[in-house]
C-alpha cells in the first residue's frame, strides 16, 4: 500500500510559466492568510476575554472583546475573497495531488462550506450582540470559533495529505475513504498546532492595534495593549515550541534542508526565527515601556515578514515532501500572454479602484470634494 | 478512472452539486441584479427628486450586502469544492483552460465585494455623486463577474472550434456566449425585481406602496421581452443531440424545460396583471410565492440545462464519466480496468467477474449513477436478463442518446453485464431466463422469444407500445430473417443485428410466428 498513486497531469497545458503561477499563488496566499489569522485568532482571542471578563466583571475586557469582534465580519469576506486565488492556482498546478487527497477525504471536506456558513452567521450575530448582555451570543460565538478552528483542522488534513501520495492508495482502499480526515501523520498535530498559536498572536496583535487606536480612554487602551501584548508573546513562545516540534517531526530528509542542507531553506528558517523573536522582544518592550507605538508597529511588521518567509518555506516543504514523483515545474505549458496580461491589468485596476472607494468613505472626501 | 471515486450513496455526486449549485445560482443572479437595482433606484431617486426610492434602495442594501458577501460567495466556493470532489478530472480540465479567466472573475468579485460593503457603509458618510459612483462600481463588477464566468458555464455545453484548436478565447467566446449572457441579465433584473417586489409589499398600504410596488414589477419587463428571444437563440446554438432531447429525445429534458417556461410566463403574467396594474392588491404573501417560483424556475431551467449537456461533461470532449472522446476507441480495445489507476482489479476474468463488473460500473456509469437511490441502476435493469443487459451496454449511446458509449472492452461489458443482472437475482421468470441463457434449448420458438427479450425488447413491446407484432404482420420466416440482416436500413435509428446465426434463425422463425398470430390475450406484453 506504500505505492505511490499519482493521477496524470491533465492534457491541457497551463496557460502561464510555472514559476508565474506559483508567484502569483504565494502572494495572494500571502493576503489570504493574514486575514484569516484574524478571524481565527481574533475570534479565539475575542471570546477568551468575552468570556473572561464577563465572570469577572471586567468592562475593558469586554469592550477590548466587542471592538474585536466587530472586525471579524469583514476579516471573514476578505479571508474567503483572497483565499479564492491560491486555491485556484493550487489546483491548477497541483491538481492530480490536491482533487485526490480532497477525494479522499470527501465529506469533511465538501463540509467546510456548511461548517464555514455557520461560522460566518455565527460571527455576524457574535459582533452585533450588545456587549454580549445576551449569553446565548457567548455560545454562538463559542460555535464560530469552534467552526474556524475545525475549518483549520481540515484545511491543515488536505494540505497535509495531498503532499503524501504514498498514503492515497491505502486510504483509498479503506471503507473509511471519504469520510475521514486526514490526521495519520506524526507532522500532523504539530503542523495543526502551530497555525493555531500562529493565528492566537495575531489574535494578540489586534487587541493591541484596537488599543493604540483608541484615543480618549487611556485606561482602556491600557488594557486592550497590555492583555493583547501578553497574549502576543505568550501564543508566539509557544507558537516557537510547536514550531521545533514541527521541524523535527518532518521526513528527516526534509528537516535536513534547513539544517544545513540547502542554504537557501536554511537561511529562510534561520531569518524567521530570529524575527519571530525580535517582534517578541520588540511588543514585550512596547507593553511594559507602554509608549512604544513604534515599537508595536515595528513588531508587527517582523511579524509580517516571517508570515512571507513561512509560506516560501511551505512551498520548500511542500516540493521536498513530493519530490520526483511530481514535479510541478515539468508540466507541459503553453503561456497565453494576452489573458495573462489582461488579468494583471484588471487586477491593477480593480485594487486602485477599490483603494480609491475605500478611501473616498474612510476620508469622507469623494467626487464632490475634488 | 485517473482520480479515485467518491461514491456518494442514494443521492450520487450530481445532486451533491445540484445542492449547492442551485441556490448559489439563484441567490447570485440575484445580488447581480440587486445591484444593478440599487444604483439604479438610487440614481432615479436623486434625478426626478424621489426620496422615496432613495429610502428604499438604503433599507435594502444589508440583505443585498449580506446575499452577496456570505451566502453569494460560500455557495460559490461550495460550487468549486463540490465540482472538485464529483469530477476532478473535468475540473482540472476547465481550470488549466481557464485558471486566468476564473482569476479576472475573481478580481472583479473583490471589486464587487469592497463596493457593496461601502455602498452599505457610505450610505451617510460620503457626497452622493460619490456613493452613485460607488453604487455603479457595485452594480458594474457584480455583472462583470457574470460576464465572464459565463464564458466558462457555457463553453461546458458549446465548445465550439475550441474542441480542435483549443486557445482560450475560442472556448470563452463559444456559440452559445451571447445569448447565455444575455439571458442571464435578463434573469438577474427579473429576480432582483421579484425580491423588490417583496421589499415594496411591505410597505404600508398607501401611495408609496403602490408607487414602489408598481416600479418592482417594471424590472420583469426586460426579462419578459428578452428571454423569448435569447432562449431561441441559445436553443438554435446549442448541438443537435441537446436540441432533441429539449424537444422530446428525452422526456425529463422536455418536461423541466416546459416547466421553465410555464412558470416563467406565470411570474410575468403576476407581474403585470397584478403587481402593475393594480399594484395595491399585492400583499406579502403573495410577493413571497412569486419569489419561491423565481427559485422553482432557477432550478429547473438550471437542471435543464445541465442535463441537456449529456452525454458529455464537456461537450464533444469529455463525457460525464470523464473518459476523453479521443480515447473511446483506444479504451474499448484496452479495457478500462488496465488504464484505471484505482480499480481493485486490472483486468476482467470470468472468476472475477462480479468483482470486476462493480469496478466497471464505478468507473463507467457511478458519475451518473447510484445503485439504489438517483437514477439508480438496480431498477432501471430490473427484470433485464444478462445477455440482453450486455446487449444494451453495447449499443448503450445508439440506443440512448444521452448516454456516453460503453468504453470498456468486450470482457469488461460481459462482466459489467454479470454485475448488474445480479443486482436483481430472480427477476427473470424462470422460463425466459432459461431460454436466454441456453442457447442449446430445443424449442426454436422459444430461443426467437428469448433472443427478442435480448435483442429487441428495449424499444418495442409485442402488442403494446411500438408494438413488434404490427411490424412483423405478413411476415414469412425468410423475409424476417432477410430483415434482420439489414435493420438499420429499415429505421436509421435501429441497430444492426448482430447475434449468431442460430439465434437469428430462431428470431426470425419467432417473428414470423407472432406476425401471423392473433394479439394475446392481455395486451402488451
């Protein structure tokens, strides 16, 4: 059952150069995931402290919650909208792996749009809930988190399994095909657990950014800044922990790549790391030293750099995980420049024009004043 | 048979996407017109001084928002999920050819997405030039997104030339590009006006009311004038096979499409008798059933649709079980076992026959097909004798239309044959099955009536229906074997004969039998 089953390449050859395709695939991935770590962590974030701050009467937290969660309606349309280019790039140069691990484990996959529906409401009626007086909106909003984190879980099952061909035939085989997820692999659990503490910081980092935002109340930014510093730290230690674990629990000929074996992957672990710690240190210091804006927004910058080097590094786990025995780059291709072009253009200006809009409302300063 | 399958009991891979499809169709052909109807109703609004109007297009701008953003876009990616799942290797297909013009949807949905979030949000906060701008940038990348999406919808039904040269453009602009688009507007304003219509019967019974009523109703007038005509056109665009079956090839095709127009022309028919001329008679509930049937209309015209396109996946390319038509022939010499990267078996034997023919059936028949719940097979070869199900496998898409040729090899159909026929072990009375199965038995008339229930008996009954005795009347033995010899030139749509000649001796012996006999006692048989 070892053997690795892979169906063939379709025979239509893909419209742009390999190396196009997976550039455009990261970098939309790259906005794809930023919001969604919002929804995922800021929701987790968010409830902890609905929660916690109910129990204890603590009105800043609560508040700190319900600015939180205004924000995640939003974050989810972004999360779906931008998620949309990397899944269809995935699946044009990763088709014969993606549709049969997504195959395999058909109807918890097929059961993220219903999970995802839920989980969408369910934030809706989180976020429009009065300081959340009503405690059925703690359940509801316990239940979008919990859809968010099952979504992750599945997501984090398929990606896992399209890179393992070798385990298709025999899930395949097994009267479980189709209705299980994917979680036979000793990277699974660390890989899974890693994203989550991932999206629990950034859940940190939008407490943070809802504190220096605020103005008038200093009592209250002081609080939203301290607990969503804290939270920050906290989730990225442990997010280090599971990311080592990770590390080790990859294929050893795979972890040998940023160990040494290829600079180039090992240089990429190497600088992430480092800004994982330097945004650590650098939000821990603008906590305590407490007028330090900078310090957050240099922090989070870090932040977003090892987010761009984590999904190159995904891309290098992916490619060693697969191999020789599906080379992305060897598909037959035959660039059709003129659709290729025509989507950049509109891509250019379909974000100038929504810039523009978003600025226009944000500004209060449209077609009239100008 | 180059991905594995995913067998979906009872309902079948087809209506998983049925589920998902037809509310997303029906919900975002809607936000493409509420969109348009917005900006439209805003602009009206601010040109002849109806506050009014402007009133109702904000009042109902959050449902529009939220149809778009969370229903409009989860069914949509659930579309993708679910094709993905059904027929991978269609999908890859559509997206290797169109990976650009999914990605140009995609940006014009981000537009659409950001403008109806700061139409929603701008409502106070910016001039109004501005938010009729915005309101139009809505309205535009809302039916931008239908305009391209189109071209990938109905290059699934009408490649064109792409089948030979493929290229992107000759496949999005395919024949039946045009009116599709245009009947989808037509559809979108009609929808967004029948929801309008619900909006505006709420109002209290009055002026307003009415007015409000009465301007809903006008958004079914492009739909009423334009969809007669497109649909004649998409109809004249669309392959032979799918024009007959609309017109009777098969019976389902002309029913759903029936009821399309039946129930459009009562939403018209609403529209003006009621809602526009005497706009104060509509009450909520009854705005509520115009709805519903907008939704009965999306799904049977979108099920017509769909179905009109067997038996291909992509027409004259692939065919819904996902064999290429370029390797029928190449199959149907190598088998498809041994080209099947999943099967359980790799080749077809007598001993493994039943394991063999279920593999077939997963491969060949299953994307259409379940055992016992949709179009389930077990009923549908119910009372059918082995060598009479193998001799409908072989001439399977001469004798129905809609359906792809077998694409396996002459073992592989004998062991598909095996398989199905055991799904009904005792159908048969035990006389014919006898009869069919032994070849040596003595009485020729019996063989004759053996080799008819084989070879005959799908189309025609003996006295009822297509009656083979009314066919036969006069018949000798040697004429009937003569004709047997020549049937396709006899009717163009039957086949060949082409059992043994002892089996043929006795049909004809048969033949002539019944067409010298009196009808049966009974009917048909």
């Amino acid at each position: 059952m070892n053997e690795a089953i892979i169906p063939s390449i379709d025979p239509i050859a893909l419209p742009a150069p390999v190396w196009l395709m997976q550039f455009l695939s990261g970098l939309t991935f790259i906005f794809h995931v930023i919001p969604m770590n919002v929804v995922l962590g800021g929701g987790v974030v968010a409830l902890f402290l609905a929660v916690w701050g109910k129990r204890g009467s603590r009105k800043n937290h609560v508040r700190l919650a319900r600015r939180m969660t205004s924000v995640l309606p939003a974050a989810i349309a972004m999360t779906i909208t931008l998620g949309v280019p990397p899944l269809l790039f995935l699946q044009a140069m990763y088709g014969p792996l993606f549709y049969t691990s997504s195959v395999l484990m058909a109807w918890p996959w097929l059961s993220v749009i219903a999970i995802l529906l839920v989980g969408y409401y369910g934030h809706y009626y989180f976020s429009l809930s009065n300081d959340f007086a009503n405690p059925r909106a703690l359940v509801v909003g316990a239940v979008a988190v919990v859809a968010f984190l099952v979504i992750a879980f599945l997501y984090v099952s398929n990606m896992t399994l399209m890179v393992m061909p070798e385990r298709f035939l025999g899930i395949q085989r097994s009267w479980t095909s189709g209705f299980l997820p994917f979680t036979g692999d000793s990277i699974f659990a660390p890989r899974f657990l890693h994203f989550i503490t991932g999206a629990v910081s950034v859940g940190g980092l939008l407490a943070v950014f809802v504190g220096l935002l605020e103005r008038s109340d200093a009592e209250f930014k002081a609080v939203a800044v301290r607990a969503g510093g804290f939270t920050f730290v906290g989730a990225t230690i442990v997010q280090i922990a599971t990311g080592i674990w990770f590390l080790i629990a990859l294929r050893p000929r795979v972890m040998m790549l940023f160990m040494g074996q290829d600079h180039v992957a090992t240089a990429l672990f190497g600088v992430a790391v480092l800004l994982a710690l330097v945004a650590v240190a650098l939000i821990l210091v603008a906590v305590i030293g407490k007028k330090r804006p900078w310090m957050t927004i240099a922090g989070t910058a870090c932040i977003g750099l090892t987010i761009i080097i984590m999904t190159v590094m995904r891309s290098i786990v992916r490619e060693a995980y697969v191999g020789t025995r599906f080379v992305v780059a060897e598909q037959p291709v035959n660039p059709a420049w003129d659709v290729v072009v025509l989507f950049l253009v509109l891509l250019v200006a379909g974000t100038a024009l929504v810039g523009w809009m978003i600025h226009a409302v944000v500004t209060r300063r449209g077609l009239a004043a100008s | 048979m180059n991905y594995p399958f995913w067998d979906v009991p009872l309902l079948g891979g087809g209506l998983v996407i049925a589920l998902i499809a037809i509310p997303h169709v029906f919900v975002s052909h809607f936000a493409i017109g509420g969109g348009i109807f917005l900006a439209w109703t805003e602009r009206i609004g601010i040109r002849k001084g109806k506050p009014e109007y402007i009133a109702f297009a904000k009042r109902n701008t959050l449902f529009f928002v939220l149809m778009t953003l969370v229903f409009g876009a989860v069914t949509g990616v659930g579309i993708w999920f679910s094709i993905g799942l059904v027929h991978p290797d269609a999908t890859s297909a559509l997206i290797h050819n169109f990976v650009f013009g999914w990605a140009m949807e995609w940006v014009l949905f981000l537009v659409e997405i950001a403008a109806a979030l700061l139409y929603y949000y701008g409502w106070d906060r910016v001039d109004q030039k501005t938010h009729q701008f915005i309101g139009w940038a809505y309205a535009g990348a809302a039916w931008g997104s239908l305009v391209v999406i189109n071209g990938i919808l109905a290059f699934m039904l009408t490649p064109g030339r792409w089948v030979e040269t493929g290229g992107f453009w000759t496949g999005f602009f395919n024949p039946s590009y045009f009116p599709s688009v245009l009947i989808r507007t037509c559809v979108c304003l009609a929808l967004a006006g029948l929801y309008a219509l619900l909006m505006a019967s709420r109002e209290p019974a009055g002026e307003t009311h009415d007015k409000l009523v009465r301007y809903a109703s006008t958004w079914l007038l492009p739909a009423f004038i334009g969809l007669p005509i497109f649909a004649a056109w998409f109809v004249f665009t669309l392959p032979s096979l799918a024009q007959d079956m609309f017109m009777g090839r098969a019976v389902v095709l002309t029913i759903f499409a029936a009821l399309s127009l039946g129930i459009s022309a009562i939403i018209f028919a609403f529209a003006y008798l009621i809602a526009y001329r005497n706009p104060q008679s509509v009450s909520t509930p009854v705005a509520l059933l115009f709805l519903v049937l907008g939704l009965a209309v999306t799904g049977v015209t979108e099920f017509g649709r769909e179905a009109a396109r067997k038996p291909y996946i992509i027409y004259d390319y692939m065919y819904s079980n996902a064999v290429l038509k370029r390797d029928v022939a190449r199959l149907q010499q190598e088998g498809v076992l041994r080209n099947a990267k999943w099967a359980l078996v790799s080749k077809a034997t007598p001993q493994n026959a039943l394991i063999a023919g279920r593999e077939i059936f997963t491969l060949a028949c299953a994307h259409c097909h379940t055992v016992d719940g949709y179009n389930g097979v077990r009923l549908l070869v119910k009372g059918w004798p082995e060598p009479f199900i193998e001799h409908q496998l072989t001439y399977l898409d001469q004798l129905k239309g809609f359906m792809p040729p077998f694409v396996g090899n002459p073992e592989e159909r004998r062991a598909l044959a095996k398989w199905l026929a055991s799904l009904n072990p005792s159908a048969l009375p035990a006389r014919t099955a006898a009869a069919a199965t032994d070849s040596l038995s003595a009485d020729p008339l019996a063989r004759g009536e053996a080799a008819y229930s084989v070879h005959c008996a799908n189309c025609h009954t003996i006295d009822g229906r297509n009656a083979i005795r009314q066919h036969v009347k006069g018949w000798t033995q040697s004429i009937a074997y003569e004709r047997l010899g020549r049937l396709e030139s006899l009717r163009g749509y039957m086949p060949p004969y082409e059992g043994p000649e002892a089996e043929r001796q006795a049909l004809a012996a048969w033949l002539a039998s019944i067409g010298n006999d009196a009808p049966a006692a009974g009917g048909a048989r």
